[in-house]
C-alpha cells in the first residue's frame, strides 16, 4: 500500500518531480512530513483494523 509506504519512508527519501528532476517534492518542512507521515500511518492503522473503512477513512 502506498500510504504504508510514506508512513515508513517519507522521511528518509527524495521524491523528484516527473517534470523536472531539479524539482524536489519531499523538500518540505520537517513538521510538514511529520504530519503526512502520522496520517498514512493512522490511514494504514484504520484499514487493517476495518478493510472495508478505506473509504471512510480516506474521506478524513
């Protein structure tokens, strides 16, 4: 899943733009990261706890 993914990685990685490879899209404040990562994080919490909520739980 690739909201598990950010959850573990956004942090550690560099995200380019498909467009231009001098735009980088991870370049973005630390407590920004902190929380896009906290809610991939509850997103992959909430689907494993309901698969069926993914919808529900994207809506948020």
């Amino acid at each position: 899943m690739v909201f598990d993914y950010i959850g573990k990685n956004l942090d550690k990685i560099c995200i380019r733009s498909v467009e231009n490879s001098n735009n980088i899209l991870t370049k973005i404040a630390e407590s920004d990261k902190s929380v896009i990562i906290n809610s991939c994080k509850a997103a992959v919490e909430d689907y494993n706890y309901n698969r069926k909520s993914i919808i529900d739980t994207l809506a948020r």
